[in-house]
C-alpha cells in the first residue's frame, strides 16, 4: 500500500483572524453607506451640513428655549413686546397650547359637560383598540357596537337633550372632537356608498351606470371646499321652506359625499383587478348578483385595494380641516382662533399652536398608514404574482 | 308525468314569471331609479326657484355685468373696484392659474430630488428624504399653508428692516420684492428668438432620434437644444443693444422702492402646495423606478452600457410610463388644492367667487361656474392622460 508524505498538510486549526477592519463594524458601515463614491461623500457632506444648519435652531426653538409653563402671554414675549423674555429670544410657547389643550379637545362645549366627550372618546378607543388587533375574537359583536351602537349613544350622548342631560347645541362644538366626529362619520358612510357607487359604475344597466359615473366624475373634479360651500350655501336653498340642516349635519353630509366618490374609484380598481373567472364561477354555482358580490368578489376586492382605502381615509382626515372655512372650529379652527386670544397673542404662538396642530394631525395620519402597512402583510396570502 | 329534459325551455314558453327575466328586471329598476331622480330633481328644482323668489334674487347669469365694488390683492391684469364681477372673476382664475402653474414646477422638481434621494444607496440621504415625504403626507395642506402664512412669513420684519437675499431680492412680512424686468423697444425679438429655438430644438430632437433609429449614431442632442433655448435668445439680446433693463427694488429708509412686489399671500400658498405635493410626487417617482425591472438594468450593463446612458435610456423611458398618470392626477391635486387660497385671503376663483356669493346671493351661479371650470380643467387633464397612456402602452405581442 503506498503510504503518502502528508508531514506538509497541518493538522491542527489556525486561530481565526480577526476580520479586516474596513469591512466591519462602524467602518464599514460608514464607507458603504455614507463615502462609497466620491460623489456620495459630497452628498453625505452636504446633508451633514443641510442638518448642522437646520437641526440644532429647531431642537433649541422647540425644547431649550421654549416656555412651558406661565398663565399668559408674558412668557412668551420678549421685553420689548410686553413679556418676560430677554431681546431676542423666540422659542415655543407650550404655556399657551398647555392653557388651552382642553379647548383644543373639545372647543367650547361647556366646560361641566365635557366629560360626556371624554366618556364618548374612552368608548370609541374601548372599542376601537379590539377592532384592530386581528387575534382578539366577536370581530362581528365589535363591529356592531362600533359602527351602531356607538353612533348612536354617541348622538345622544354628545347632543343631549334627553334623560336629564343638558342640550348642547352643534356650534359649541369643537377642536379635535369635531375633526374626529367628521373622519369618523366620512368613513363609516363612505366605505359603503363607495362601494355601492362603484358596483353601479360597473353595473350593466345603462341609466345606473351613467348616474353613478356622473356623481362620481363631478364630484372628483372639483375641490373639496366647493362642496362644502355647496353644502352650507346650496342645501337651504334646495330644501323647502321651514326646513333647515344643522350646519355641522351640512358639512358632514359635504364630507361624506366627496370621500364616497373618491372611495369608489378606489373600489372600482380593486373590482377590475379580480379575473374575470371568479364571477364566471360564482355564476355557474347559480349565485345571484349579490350574493356573488357579497361573497366572492368584494372580499378579494376589498383585500387588494387596502391601501387605497386607508389613503382615502387618511385624505378625509386631513380634509376636514377644511371645514374650518366654512366657519366651524375643528382642531385647525380652534387653534386659529386662539392666536387672537389678547391673553396670549405674541409673535411665536401662532407657530406654537400650528405645530402643535400638525404634530396631531401627523399622528393620526401616520398611525393609520403603519396600520395599513400592518394589515396588508397580515392579510397577505401568497396570492402576489 | 316525465319531464322531457331533452327539449330546452323555448323563448316562445316562459318558463316563469316574466319578473324572473333580468333583462325585464333590470329595466324595471332602472325606470324606478330614473322616475326618483326626476321626482327629487324636480322637488328640489321648485324650491330653490320658490326660495330664490322669496329672497329676491333674480337668477340668471346677468350679475356679472355688475360693478364689482371690491378690490383684489393681486391681479394678473388691470382691476379696479370699478370693474365687472365677470371680470372680478377672470381675475380669480388667472390668479388660480399662476398659483397652480408655478407651484407644479416647484412641486416636481423638489419631488423628483426626493423621491430620487429616496432610492439613494447613502442612508443619510435616503433617511432625510423619508422624513421629508413622512412628514409632509400626513399634514393637511391648509395647516401647511397657514405655517407659512401666520407662523413664518407673517413673523417676518417690518419693510424698512427687509431682509437682503441674493438677486437683489428682499423679503419682509408684505412680502418678497424682486428685481422686474423692463422691456425696451427691440425686447418682443428676444421673445421670438425663444419660440425659435423651441421649435427648432424640437425638430432637431425628432431628426436625432430618427437618424440614432436608423444609423444607431447618437447626435449631440442636449448640447444643440442648449445652444437653440438659451443660446439664440441671449444673442438676439446682445445683437438687439440690450433691450431689457431691471427695476431693481432699493431699500429705503422706510421702505423698498422699485421692482415687483408679490404678497405673503400668493409666497405662503405657492411654498404650501410645491412642499406638500412634493412630498406625493417624491413617491410616485419612487415607484417609477423601483417599477422598473432590475433586469433591464443588468441587461443594459450586460450589453456594455454605461451606467449614465442606461439610466437615460433603459429606466427613465420605463419609468415615466410608470410615472406620468399619476404625476397628472397629482398637478390636478395641486389646481384643486390651489383653492384653500380663500383661507389667507389670496384671490382665486373660489375666493373672489366666494365674496361674489355674499355681496350679491347668487349661489346656484357662483357654484356652477366653479364646477365648470375645475371640471374642464379636470376632465381635459383626464383626456391628455388617456391619450398619453394610449401612445406609451406597452406594445405587446
């Protein structure tokens, strides 16, 4: 047997070496995303610089400098002005949102009565916060108090009127109490109206579908603010005498109409995109038009177009801070108002109150994207080509 | 009894009720709706001539030949209180026009820096774009416009302590003054020049790509089309002794005199809408070229294509077919948008509508104007979309 000279091979394991320092950790980390090119690292210094220059001032508007407390404009105005500040100084007035934060909430509904919002606001949460985590179960019971129950408890509730609760009339209302009633309300009656309109866009029938195509086209094309002017200026004159609609009903009903046809054209996307064999199928089991709809289509439908749904919600959210034009006080309106407030009124409170409005604003609206990021992967099902 | 399966039920034997006919059932419907329409269009038609007749208001369009009695901020063309409520009118919609057209420019060029930045392999770019689009989805517009408007621009100095920028350009809390161009005799030659080498420039760039389609040489495009837009007019100028001069604005001591003034109004809106849409326009574009197959990307590098020419010729082409019918439905976004101009008082047509409605009370004709020109505006917009989608489908076998 020829035995083979292996002295040269070793027999025992090198010690690992450690790994060149340019390809790991931070080193690396900043030659491969921040100077991989010459023109990344003039890039990479421009937006250092871009950041030096704008994040520092902003950092030291919004916290250092900022007065947080104090009971009126004294703090929030310089010498000069007729405050406290040394000359020069400009920083955030949060004494001022921190003075008004509940009429932001609720705007002027009487201040002994504002816990009937507040209870109307842990219910919604109550009720809102088990709608959207997919594991908890009775999704229909939920569903039913969400959209049925609440609503009206909520009516009375808010309103008042009946069971010994003081009346309080729609014009007190306010702040971000109005902007949530609106979003709200747009959305329960949009999604349905949307997809009613949709279904007749793409209806067989000549006359349903022209009408719903004509709703839907006119009311895409013009601003939202004409509706609304529509709605306050035009439903009296449309409506015979003696009659009249509680102007918060008005641009509620303004709301509700421009995000159906918006809703719509979503759903109509989702309709077209479901092959034409899953209603062919639904057909020759002898289903009927509804039923194919209710059980077949719109559930894939739906599914596809939850982006686009969630888009337009967000859209609607943002919209009603329109109705501010309109002369009504949601969030927007309200925080307007008080710039003039003489106990307050100082250079930097209208930016204070603006900042903190769109922080809020932000909030909602960056909330519901995630979740419909969320959801989108939850409800995902490999079907993705 | 035996049922004879062999024989279909004939069209001349019913087999049911004729309501069991979905043809017949469909039309049934479909008169019940129509008949409603017509009732609730009626209903509605009579009581606003009843409640227009009560309120004294005479319907018609013929208030617009009305003197006007108001004064705009700012208008494109002459404007006195003395002038027609049609004219108040056209005022607002040129003014719409401005807003919305300068805004798009401004709009798609912040939007495509960042939707670009967005895809950037630097992280500190890509992050700051992702907070800037981030940021500004997820803020009503008419927040954003009142940010300029009462938080920013309302906070600056008075006019006499203007703030200097470059160009000989200040800006104060009336706003941003800025040098104006005076045209002297000889200056509508320059204008010509431009028109020029426009059409000359795009002649030349349908005989270049005709000729790259049949020689596969590439003509210096860009270099030609400089030399015609920019080049032709700044010799007409120099050949026609100069013809334009500028009226450039001078800090007093009270205040700037000379040059073009335009209002906070028109600064905090234009800032407004270019910010905001950009921040949808910077993600359209994302998807543009993220729409693009990396496979054409590698097979371009495969072929020997360099990086730069097969960005410009492989990805973009794909991309702006990806991307050019939504960026349209986004400029029509930013025209409907333009009309929260009636929140800060700056006159488009809803807002000089708007003063028309309360002077005179004629709402159905204000309205319906609005409605007519956003929806010419809308629908000619859907038309050159459907078009322009119909020229760049993908032909495929």
């Amino acid at each position: 047997m020829n035995t083979h000279q292996t002295n040269f091979v070793r027999t025992s394991m090198l010690a690992q070496s450690a790994p060149p320092v340019l390809e790991k950790g931070y080193v690396a980390w900043f030659r491969k995303n921040l100077f991989a090119t010459p023109k990344d690292t003039v890039l990479t210094i421009i937006a250092i610089l871009l950041l030096a220059w704008f994040l520092p001032p902003m950092i030291k508007w919004l916290f250092i400098d900022a007065s947080w407390t104090g009971g009126g404009r004294g703090v929030c105005a310089t010498v000069a002005q007729g405050g406290s500040q040394p000359e020069g100084w400009s920083g955030a007035c949060w004494a001022f949102v921190g003075a008004k934060f509940d009429q932001f909430l609720f705007g002027r509904y009487p201040i002994d009565e504002r816990w009937r919002p507040a209870l109307v606001g842990i219910l919604f949460v109550a009720l809102l916060v088990p709608m959207l985590i997919p594991k908890i179960p009775h999704k229909g019971l939920n569903a039913i108090l969400l959209f049925a129950v609440l609503p009206i408890l909520s009516f009375f509730l808010l309103l008042g009127g009946v069971l010994g609760l003081p009346y309080v009339e729609t014009p007190l209302w306010g702040g971000l109490m109005v902007t949530l009633i609106l979003s709200f309300v747009g959305i329960a009656v949009s999604l349905p109206f949307g997809i009613i309109l949709a279904l007749g866009r793409r209806s067989k029938m000549p006359v349903i579908r022209m009408i719903c195509t004509i709703f839907i086209e006119i009311v895409r094309g013009i601003p939202l603010i004409t509706v609304l002017f529509m709605a306050s200026v035009m439903l009296p004159l449309f409506l015979p005498q003696g009659m009249t609609v509680d102007k918060f009903l008005r641009a509620l009903i303004g709301v509700s109409f421009f995000a159906s046809a918006y809703m719509a054209e979503v759903v109509r996307g989702g309709l077209q995109a479901i092959p034409k064999g899953q209603a062919e199928g639904a057909d020759s089991l002898g289903l009927g038009y509804w039923q194919k709809m209710r059980l077949i289509i719109l559930p894939q439908a739906l599914k596809l177009v939850i982006p686009g749904i969630v888009n337009t919600f967000i859209g609607l959210f943002k919209d009603t801070s329109l109705v501010s034009i309109i002369g009504m006080f949601d969030l927007l309106g309200i925080v307007r108002q008080n710039f003039s407030d003489a106990n307050w009124a100082s250079p930097v409170t209208p930016l204070s109150g603006l900042v903190f409005a769109g922080f809020t604003f932000w909030l909602f609206c960056f909330g519901m994207s995630r979740y419909s990021g969320f959801m989108e992967r939850k409800l995902d099902k490999g079907h993705k080509r | 009894m035996t049922i004879d399966a062999t024989i279909p039920p004939g069209k001349d034997k019913p087999t049911g009720s004729i309501l069991n006919d979905p043809k017949v059932r469909g039309w049934i419907y479909q008169g019940i709706t129509l008949l409603l329409l017509v009732l609730f269009v009626y209903w509605v038609t009579t009581n606003t001539i009843e409640n227009l007749k009560r309120a004294n208001i005479a319907s018609g369009y013929g208030f617009l030949n009305g003197r006007a009695g108001f004064d705009v901020g700012q208008s494109l063309i002459a404007f006195t209180s003395d002038s027609t409520y049609g004219r108040a009118l056209v005022v607002g919609f040129l003014n719409t026009i401005l807003v919305a057209v300068t805004g798009i420019i401004t709009a798609t060029i912040i939007g495509f820096l960042v939707g670009i930045g967005r895809l950037s392999k630097n992280w500190l770019i890509a992050k700051l774009s992702m907070v800037y689009v981030e940021v500004f989805r997820n803020i009503p517009p008419l927040l954003v416009i009142f940010f300029w408007y009462s938080g920013v621009l309302a906070v600056l100095p008075q006019p006499r302590d203007s703030l200097a920028l470059p160009l000989d350009m200040y800006i104060n809390n009336r706003g941003l003054a800025f040098p104006r161009p005076v045209f002297d005799a000889g200056s509508q030659f320059i204008f010509y020049a431009l028109v020029i080498g426009i059409i000359a420039s795009i002649f030349f760039a349908r005989y270049a790509s005709k000729k790259q389609m049949e020689t596969g040489k590439r003509l210096p495009v860009l270099w030609t089309v400089l030399g015609l837009v920019i080049g032709l007019p700044v010799l007409t100028y120099l050949l026609a002794g100069m013809p334009i001069s500028f009226d450039v604005p001078i800090a007093g001591k009270f205040n700037l005199t000379g040059g073009s003034v335009v209002g906070p109004e028109f600064l905090s809106l234009f800032l407004a809408l270019s910010f905001y849409t950009a921040a949808f326009i910077a993600e359209i574009v994302r998807a543009g070229i993220r729409g693009v197959s990396h496979g054409q990307t590698e097979a371009a590098h495969a072929l020997g294509v360099r990086p730069g020419l097969t960005t410009r010729l492989v990805v973009v082409p794909q991309a702006m077919r990806i991307i050019i019918p939504p960026l349209t439905s986004q400029y029509l976004n930013l025209t409907k948008n333009s009309s929260l101009a009636i929140a800060i008082g700056y006159a488009d047509l809803v807002a000089v509508g708007g003063t028309i409605l309360n002077q005179t009370g004629q709402a159905v004709e204000i309205v319906s104007i609005w409605i007519i020109v956003y929806l010419t505006l809308s629908l000619s917009t859907s038309l050159f979309m459907n078009w322009f989608n119909a020229k760049m489908a993908l032909v495929e076998r």
